[in-house]
C-alpha cells in the first residue's frame, strides 16, 4: 500500500486556477485497514452460540432478545438472519459455527471457556443500550476470560429490519466479527467498519484478510488434500464392503472449502439387504453447512434428491427398491445459505437408524483473561453517553449493570443524510487520507459551486479502486457534515467507535 501524502488530487493538475477550487488539507492521517483484537477460541472447529432465553441475567439486566425482536418480526426470520451471519464468516476462515441451546443461567457466570453444556461460547442477547448503539460484543478468549468471552449484545430497542435500516444481519456480523477475534476497519465498505453506514451482508476481502489472519483459511479434508479429489463422479470415494455390523457406513471429518464444491461417494449394495439405502449428509451439531445429498445409479439416472431445510440440518434420504450388488453414486454438496462447513457422510443398509456423528471435541476450562478479563471501569459506552477519546482498534469497556469485560459495539451513524455532492467531496477526502482520526478543512476560495466540487467526485473513483473504496455512499455517514457548501465550511470526521 503507497502513501498518500503526496498523492496529487486528480482533477486539479490542469485547472489554472487552484486558489477558486475546494482544498482538502489532511491535519492527521493514519494507514491502517482492518485489525484484530489479539484474542481467537482455542478450538476453531466448533465455536457455538446461543440465544439467550428472555429474562437471563445480563449484569442484572434482563434480556429480551425473544420479546423485542419478535415484535419486528417472526422468530424463523430473526433466527434465520443472525445464523447467515455467522455462515458468513464461516465460509472463508477455518471456523465452524453451530448454535445450541441456552439454558438460562446468567451472563458472565463461571464455566468452560469454550465448550460449555448449558450455552454457546457466544451468548446472544438484547437489552436496552444507550441511544445510537446498535449492538455490542465482548472479546474472545483471551482477552475476556470465562464464559463472558464473545458475547453479543444487541440493542432491543433498535427498530431491526431485514434488508433495511437497521439491517440486522449486518450488526450480527459485525458483532460475531468482534467475538471472533476482529477489531474495527478503516475501509468503510468493510463489515468491520466501526459505524453502520448501510446494509452489509457480505465480507469485504478486508474482512476475508482480517479474519484469515487469526484463523487462516478453510482447510479441505482428506479426500481433498495432497492430490486427492473426489469432486468429480468418476473421481468418487468407493465405500463398497466398509459397511459395519449394522452394515451401516459413517465417513466423519469431511468439510467443504468453497462454494460449490462437491464431494462423490460410490456405495454397493451388500448381501444383506434389506430393500432399500438410506444416505445422509449431516451439518448438524458440525458447522452451518446446510447440506444436500443427491443419489444416482451407476448410470448418472437420478434416484432421489435432499436437502436440509436450514443451516446446521442433515439432508437425507431413502431409496427403495435396492437390489444386492448395486451400486449407487452419492453426490455431497452444498443448498443455498450455507455453502461451506464441516459435514459428516453416513450410509444405512441396515435396519438400525443412522446415529448422528458427534461433534468434536471443544472444551476449554475457564482460564483468566489476558485484557484484564472482567474488571469494573465504568465509561463503558453500552450505559455511557458518547465519550471523546477513541478506540478505532483498540477495546473499549462494554459496562451492563453490574458486569463489564472488554469489547466494543456498533454505532448508528447518527447524522443525517448529505447530498450525493457532499458525500463524493467527503469520499474523496477519504479516499486521500486513509481515516484514522482525520481532521479536513474544506476552503472555498470562491463559493465552492457545482463545477468545482464535480471535479472532486472524479478524483474519488479515480482512486477508488487502490483503496479498496467502493462508492462513497457508504462512507460518508461516518463523518459530519458542519455548514454548508455556500461559504467557508468544514468538515470533520465523527470520532471514531469505540
Ligand atoms: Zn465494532
């Protein structure tokens, strides 16, 4: 990445007159795209998350995470959202996520690490936060020691939506974001981006770095590593003869790595059949695959076609009307909404049901935080006004009643919209300046006018591309905009989330 000090402003080297055109004069500037916290979960295998039963103690605050999003929408829906986001991430760094139960017990309270029976690593919750705080999680281990580590808090006083404002998908992943190890994006297309600036349900490769640095990428299972393939049909994985006693077949361990990726088993009906095979692609208690299982004949004729009906589901189904010795291919592959994840492959001939593959070994027993784990600081912005001094990339205190822990949370943008003229003169001045805590003064000479300031919008997709900026819409509600373009102005960007 070049600096951008001397970064000429294009579309000024052939104006004559520079004095009559706007200026933008930098007064700090700071290079930096995404961050990690410096914290990750032991076993990136099965990290697992939780919603929080209504009235579960945060801090002595009760959650109402049922009561107030239901009141926007159903429970499949909001449930259906905040499960996208953590497949999200899923998809590009080696991690699986799995949502299980919640049994109630109050926040913070003492037990595993990771891998805690009565909930998730990541316990999902809402209550009322301060006003313009749309949600707010705690850092992973071991930044935050104990059960609090990774928790997420989102405001139930927010007016959520899906696929508009306040999308809450994008603050789920944003949130799981943090709890996964990731602090805050300057590149203001990025999930991790420290304002809301617009609906974002999908990873900027900032974020696909950031969270790659911490996890790395998803790693392909046997069957695809070290020359191996069985992506293709003539390349299928025979099972033929691996049956039990049960004559039933379990293939454990398996994971796909990338969207549409498919994985072919060859099974042959034993001696001992009983009329029909039973197949199964298993995502459950795994990762948030959402899994598909479709059988031929030895012919590539269609036997039969499953899928399972959300994330974490098994895809299964029987065919009848097997015969000893036949073969079938199986094709393993992934539905929509999930594409990736770790899955488990099981065959039944037998009479027995299929007993699901358990999931991997995860627990981790509390241990203490190395960010000062819980601790009792008081400006914690989830019960705090807004506070001056910045956290771009470092931790704030997330303070609730009478629990408190490292971490951060997600602001509304809290100003108003601006004019597509002004958000282009405010991108471009983004774009010059990578933002860390950035001061612009905006001088008009002469009345900045239309002409003058369409100068600037082009200097702003000229050098969109080098930094990672998409258009600027979604980068201009993070700064305030004081005045008007008439007359001398300033332009200031908000202080940073912390
Ligand atoms: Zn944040």
């Amino acid at each position: 990445m070049q600096s951008s000090r001397n970064r000429p402003l294009p579309g000024r080297s052939s104006t004559p007159d520079r004095r009559s055109r706007p200026r933008l004069e930098g007064l700090e500037e700071r290079m930096l795209l995404y961050s990690t916290l410096g914290g990750d979960w032991v076993y990136g295998s099965r990290i697992t998350y939780s919603f929080v039963p209504d009235g579960t103690s945060i801090g002595g605050v009760p959650s109402s995470l049922f009561q107030s999003l239901n009141a926007r929408m159903p429970t499949a829906t909001w449930q259906r959202e905040i499960n996208a986001a953590a497949a999200v991430w899923q998809a590009v760094a080696n991690v699986n996520l799995v949502q299980v139960s919640d049994n109630g017990t109050g926040i913070g309270a003492p037990g595993n690490q990771q891998g805690d029976s009565r909930f998730g690593d990541i316990r999902i919750s809402a209550i009322p936060l301060s006003f313009g705080t749309l949600g707010a999680a705690y850092s992973p281990p071991q930044i935050n020691g104990g059960t609090l580590a990774g928790d997420i808090v989102f405001n139930s006083t927010t007016s959520w939506m899906v696929d508009a404002h306040y999308d809450l998908m994008t603050v789920a992943i944003h949130e799981f974001g943090h709890a996964l190890g990731m602090g805050h994006s300057d590149i203001g297309r990025a999930v991790m981006y420290s304002y809301y600036t617009t609906v974002k349900q999908t990873l900027h490769t900032d974020d696909v770095d950031g969270i790659r640095s911490v996890y790395g990428s998803r790693q392909p299972d046997y069957w695809n590593s070290n020359g191996r393939s069985n992506s293709m049909y003539w390349q299928a994985v025979s099972l033929d003869g691996s049956q039990n006693a049960a004559n039933q077949i379990t293939v454990a361990n398996l994971n796909l790595t990338s969207p549409g990726q498919t994985e072919w088993f060859w099974v042959v009906v034993p001696p001992t059949n009983t009329g029909s095979v039973t197949v199964a692609v298993q995502s459950t208690n795994l990762s948030m695959l959402t899994p598909r299982v479709t059988v031929f004949d030895a012919s590539l004729n269609s036997r039969g076609d499953a899928f399972g009906s959300s994330n974490s589901t098994t895809a299964q189904l029987t065919v009848p009307g097997v015969t000893a010795g036949q073969g079938f291919l199986v094709r393993a592959t992934a539905w929509t909404g999930g594409s990736t994840g770790a899955f488990a492959f099981q065959v039944n001939f037998g009479t027995t049901p299929l007993t699901p593959v358990a999931p991997p070994f995860t627990t981790v027993a509390s241990q203490t935080g190395t960010g000062g784990g819980l601790n009792t600081m008081t400006d914690g912005h989830a019960e705090g006004e807004e506070h001056e001094h910045e956290h771009e990339h470092g931790l704030g205190t997330v303070k609730i009643g009478h629990l408190s822990g490292l971490g951060d949370s997600l602001h509304e943008p809290g100003v108003a919209p601006i004019s597509p003229t002004a958000a282009g003169l405010l991108a471009a001045g983004a774009n010059s300046r990578p933002p860390g805590k950035v001061e612009f003064r905006l001088v008009t000479a002469a009345a900045a006018d239309a002409s003058a300031l369409g100068g600037l919008s082009g200097f702003t997709h000229a050098v969109s591309p080098a930094w990672g900026f998409g258009p600027m819409d979604d980068a201009s509600p993070a700064w305030e905009f004081q005045g008007g373009f008439a007359g001398f102005s300033t332009v200031r960007r908000r202080s940073p989330a912390r």
